[in-house]
C-alpha cells in the first residue's frame, strides 16, 4: 500500500513523508493532482483482498462486500467470542491460548460455599491429609468408637475428693468409675460404718486404708459396707477420742 506519489501530489500534507491531494489553484499556476494506474490498481487490490480473503467472490453489482467481510473476519461486538466457534473446538482455542490445563483445573475446582461438602471423595481426601480414622469418631465416653476429652475426667481435688475414669464394659455399655479418697474420724477399738464423702451412683468395688495420725500402731481395716458407706475396723484399744484413717476407695 502507498499515499499518492505523483509529480502533482501535495507533499507532506498530513506530516513528514506524507504526501495528499489537491484540487490546484489556477490563479497561482497549483496544479491539481494527477492520478496514475499505480495509486489506483494499489486501492483496488487493498479493497479487494479484504473481501477475497472472507471467502467471498467480488460482485460488481453488490456495494457492501467491504463492510460484509469487515463482520465475517472480525468478531462481533453483540456476540462476544460467539462467532468464532466456527473456527475450531473450544479445546483447540484454549490451548493455542495456553489456557487448557487452567480452565480444566478451574472447572473441577472446590467451591468456596460448599464448605468441604462438593469433594467427590472425601475418604481419599482425608488420608490425603493423613487423619486416619480418628477423623471421622465423634467426642464422648458412651461409645467404645468414640474419643474421650478432657471434659470426661471431671474430679475435685482439694481435700476429700474424687475423679470420674471413663471405660467401657464388657457388655459395651459406657460405665464411669470414680476413685474417691479422703480422711474419716473412727472411733477407737471399733467396728463401724462411716459415711462416703461421695456416693456412689452405683456400687462400691474396693477400699482400702490406714491410721492417718501418729499413736498407736494398730492396723485399720477398710472395706466397702455399701455405695454410701465404707466399714472401718479401728484396732486400737478403746478409749475417748478419735482418731482419723486416710482411705481411698473405687465404684462407679
């Protein structure tokens, strides 16, 4: 393609190496600009490719192959990337664009709302992340599957105290066994029962204690009397006064 370049043209008329037209002006002897075959075989074949090039074949009664072909090569602003799958597979556009493997990865994507809930396999998710089966076990001690916490230990320490230990049975049913210990005044030279600082909510399993004041050296028996009371047989002669066993004892 080249701007008008005869003897006549006006030079630099739209800037440097620019040359345009002029209508001349007789009254200063301007001539008017001549036109040759090149500029106009040059226009013709610029004109024409563009039409030729959309396919079409020139039609010299037709006025509008130009704009025709102007739609048919370029894309359509009231389809956006509508009018080009003529062209190709939407596979092929993307990996000329180098988009394949993104819009694939983005099309199986996790979704920000499901929340975990749109993972396909979550099994296999979960090894993933190596958590194993303790992922998928609720909090609690009434079930042998389930995990203990630490709100399953309740106790009270200070003084005459206990501790709940969960288990589980024989039977598979949850069972709480509660170790209590504290220290009971007995009678001297006696056999009696003493009442528990806490009940048990069942049954007693096993006591056990001993003189938790200096004296005599006399043995205290301690056993289970009921889920309320322990039985302690105090050794020493009989006399005024108390003296106090330090016991532990196990029930549920």
């Amino acid at each position: 393609m080249h701007r008008i370049d005869t003897k006549t043209a006006q030079k630099d008329k739209f800037g440097a190496g620019k040359n345009g037209f002029t209508r001349g002006n007789p009254q200063t002897g301007t001539p008017a600009t001549d036109l040759d075959d090149d500029y106009f075989d040059m226009l013709q074949e610029e004109l024409c490719s563009v039409v030729e090039a959309s396919g079409a074949s020139l039609e010299k009664g037709r006025h509008d192959q130009l704009l025709t072909a102007l739609r048919a090569l370029l894309l359509s602003r009231k389809n956006p990337f509508g009018d080009i799958k003529s062209d190709g597979t939407v596979k092929t556009a993307l990996e000329n664009l180098g988009l394949g493997e993104t819009i694939n990865k983005a099309s199986g994507a996790m979704q920000k709302s499901a929340n975990g809930a749109d993972i396909s396999d979550v099994s296999a998710f979960r090894n993933a992340l190596q958590l194993g089966t303790a992922a998928t076990r609720d909090v609690g001690a009434d079930n042998a599957s389930k995990l203990l916490d630490l709100d399953s230990f309740r106790s009270m320490m200070p003084g005459n105290g206990y501790i709940y230990i969960p288990c589980i049975a024989t039977t598979g049913n949850p069972v709480k066994l509660m170790l209590q210990w504290g220290t009971v005044a007995t009678q001297k030279g006696a056999d009696a029962g003493y009442a528990l600082p806490f009940a048990f909510p069942y049954a007693g399993l096993f006591a056990t204690g001993n003189r938790g004041t200096s004296g005599y050296n006399a043995a205290m028996n301690v056993r289970i009397a009921s889920r309320t009371h322990i039985s302690i047989q105090n050794w020493s002669p009989s006399g005024e006064g108390t003296e106090d066993c330090c016991f532990i004892a196990l029930g549920y």
